[in-house]
C-alpha cells in the first residue's frame, strides 16, 4: 500500500511532497511545521490529506463554515488560520499517548472530557475554549488528574 500510496504521489505531487507523505503513513505522527508554509500559514490542503478528509469534513471539524476553504481569502483568514491550528495543537499535544495521529483526532471528535462535563474537545474549540483544552492537556502531562 506504501508503494502505491508512493507511486501516486509522485505522479500527482512531485518528489518532495512524496517524502511528507510517505513520512506521515510510515510514522503515524505529525508535526504541526510540516503542515505550515513559510509564512506560517496552514495549508489546509496538506491537513486534510493528512487526516484523509475533504475540506468541508476539516471545515465542519474545526468548526467552520464548509465554504470556508473554498476561497484563498477565507482559507487563510485569521478565524480559519486560527481554528486549524489550535485543533492541530492539541491534536499534536495528545499524538504520543493515543497512538498517533489518527488515534489523536478520533480522540479530539470523539472522547468526552469528564472535566468539561462531557463535552468533546472538538466542540470546546467550535465554542471558543481551545485555551481551556489545551490547559487542561498540559495540566495532565505534568501528572495532575483527569
């Protein structure tokens, strides 16, 4: 599957793209600079390909409009530009312990926080509160409870 997902890219992407992707499936992690031009904007392209999702399944993820990402102009908007990376930060802050990165967004869709009465991480970011999240997470890597 390696070699076919390799061989795609080539034909579609060129070489250096190849290596991001080869890298992302071999190691199951990411990191958020590798999803990131120069500038620092996020290249919503690459973070739904790495996520294998659609723009408008990322867009409803982050809690964004689905036409969002349909327009450069909105694309790299500050409310864009601003969800995506906090929903990658905390994605990236949890990737070691869930398993990678596809465990780690299964986990910010899906798992409730008891701390949050329930509520998932991915509607705390919809609702404003990736600080909170992030808090939180960083709270419980220097050994504090859930």
């Amino acid at each position: 599957m390696e070699r076919q997902m390799t061989q795609a890219a080539k034909a579609t992407r060129g070489p250096a793209r190849v290596g991001r992707i080869v890298r992302h499936i071999a190691t199951g992690r990411f990191s958020i600079a590798s999803l990131m031009d120069e500038r620092g904007t996020v290249k919503v392209d690459e973070v739904a390909e790495t996520f294998s999702m659609s723009k408008a399944q990322l867009a409803d993820t982050a809690g964004l409009g689905r036409e969002v990402f349909q327009k450069a102009s909105r694309r790299n908007g500050p409310k864009a530009q601003s969800r995506v990376r906090e929903m990658l930060e905390i994605i990236n802050l949890v990737q070691g312990w869930a398993g990678g990165a596809t465990q780690a967004m299964a986990w910010y869709r899906a798992e409730p926080i008891p701390a949050f009465g329930g509520r998932t991480a991915e509607a705390l970011v919809k609702s404003g509160q990736a600080t909170a999240v992030r808090d939180y997470l960083d709270h419980l890597a220097t050994g504090g409870y859930a």
